[in-house]
C-alpha cells in the first residue's frame, strides 16, 4: 500500500454564489446532477464511496471494473456518478479532479496541476473527463442548454476538505412574478421594509410563496414602503400560509405585482434564495400562478 494512502478524504464542496464573472484565474465546468463519488484504488481493490461515506460499489459495479483497469496501482479520483444505478452500459463516472496517484499525495497542489495529472490517466467509457467550459459566459449556455448550472474553480486552489470559496456554485435562476401580501420592519441601518412577503393564486387561494429580502436599492425601498402602507390591512391576506411570519410584520392589500429570480421551490412550497428583479406594472394580481419549471 501507498505510504500514508487514506481509507477517507471529506470531499470538497462548492459556496453557492449570485456572483456571474469569468477571469483568466478561475476554470468552469458543467454542474452535474448526479450522485458525487470519490473512487479509492488500492492496487485491484475498489471502494466507491458517497460524500456520506456510504460504500456504492453494488450499485455501480461498472465504473467499479473500470477503475480497476487503471494502470496506477493507487488513486483516488473525485467525480459524479449519471445514470442507471447497478447498470453496466448505461451509467458514467464523470471525474473532475485527481487526488492521489500512486505514492503522492496531490491535494496540495494547484487545480491547473491536478488536471494536468488527469489529463495522463486514460478513461475510457465509463469513465469521462469532466471538460472545461470555455465560453465567455458560461452560465448562460447552462440555462440556454438546461443544464443545472456551472461551477467555477480558481485555478490555483489546493484540494480543501471543506466547503470552500475557491469553489463556486452558479445555479441557474427561475424567475415569475408574484404578488405582495405584506412585509417585515427594517433591522438594523436599513430603511423602508426588511422584506416583501409575496404569494401566487392557487384557485380561490392566496398562498404564502416566502419572503424577498434581496435585490432592493434604498431609494426602491422607501417608495415600496409607502405604496404598501396605502394599502394596509389589518389581518394577513394570505389564505394558506404555512411559515407566514407574525412578528414584525404587516399586512397589505395583494394589488402589486412583481418580478422574483430564485433558484428553485424547496420542498414546502417555499422560494429558496430569491431576489426582486422589479416591479410588475402590467400584470393583474389575480392572474399569478405558480409557474410550472
């Protein structure tokens, strides 16, 4: 065995970011949606595991044969697993980084570096390179393509077992519009309201969607907070209201309409990481919905 060669490496992940630039500096690739596996060979040993540890040897046993028939008698590849689970020909194991490579230890060398190390090892189906993206604006081929997103890499970063900056996840944004049942008081310096509390129509329902805290500069601020004070209520208008907040907040008419960016619904129904584009004057409040995506 390789001298100090690990049963374990913490994977490293990607910080969510709304940041969009492209430098000499930093590299992207493709955001996978598949499972993230990091594949150790000790010399025709195999262990494929999970970000959780979990061994997927059983359910991959294709990339398992072909990691196998790499001439390195140690590795320790990081990648995604796309594909049918326990299927020999219809699965890959798309491999972005190279951590370990016979008796070196390669975490602690520049991204650039360990590509380059890649780049040596010869995979062949189901084994692929994950390719670098070299459009000036990766991010919108992502969503043009429908893809998930990017991440962006800085070229010099060593391999963190942590989430790290040096890593950047660039989700692809949905954006509808949706109507404005209230908002919370300002905290600290900030003036007008803390944030909108938006809804759709749902039937006869008004539902909750969650709370747009982002996306405001302070002159918007103000006039938002003195359009929604002429149209105050006293009780929520909200008629399904799940995680409504009753503190510090205020209640208006639903008659403005505006435009949200979000990365996506979460589970409960709510808007995850959203952020106010604008305001919709053209669109009548009864003819939101929850757009299908």
């Amino acid at each position: 065995m390789a001298k100090g060669f690990p049963d374990w490496l913490e994977p490293m992940a990607a910080t969510l970011t709304r940041e969009r630039f492209s430098t000499p500096d930093w590299i992207f690739e493709r955001k996978l949606d598949g499972i993230r596996l990091l594949a150790f060979k000790r010399g025709p040993t195999v262990e494929l595991l999970s970000r959780n540890r979990l061994s997927q040897n059983a359910a991959y046993p294709g990339v398992v044969e072909a990691v196998a028939g790499l001439p390195a008698h140690h590795l320790i590849l990081d990648g995604e697993a796309l594909g049918v689970w326990g299927s020999r020909g219809s699965l890959g194991y798309h491999v972005f980084d190279l951590l370990w490579c016979n008796d070196r230890d390669l975490t602690g060398l520049p991204l650039d570096e360990r590509y380059a190390e890649l780049s040596r090892l010869e995979l062949s189906s189901p084994l692929h390179r994950v390719e670098r993206l070299v459009e000036p604006a990766p991010w919108e081929r992502a969503c043009r393509e429908g893809w998930e997103g990017v991440i962006a890499k800085r070229r010099d970063s060593q391999y963190e077992h942590r989430r790290s900056p040096h890593w950047l996840k660039m989700k692809c944004e949905a954006s509808q519009e949706l109507v404005v049942g209230g908002f919370t008081d300002p905290r600290g310096k900030r003036v007008g309201l803390g944030a909108l509390l938006v809804g759709y129509y749902e039937g006869d329902d008004f539902v909750f969607a969650g709370k747009v805290g982002t996306g405001f500069d302070e002159k918007l601020l103000r006039e938002l907070r003195a359009r929604l004070d002429g149209l105050r209520l006293e009780h929520p208008p909200f008629t399904r209201a799940e995680g409504l907040p009753r503190i510090h907040a205020h209640w208006a008419k639903p008659e403005v309409v505006v435009q949200v960016a979000f990365m996506e619904w979460t589970a409960h129904g709510k808007l995850r990481h959203p952020r106010l584009l604008g305001i919709r004057e053209d669109k009548q409040p009864r003819a939101v919905i929850r757009e299908v995506t």
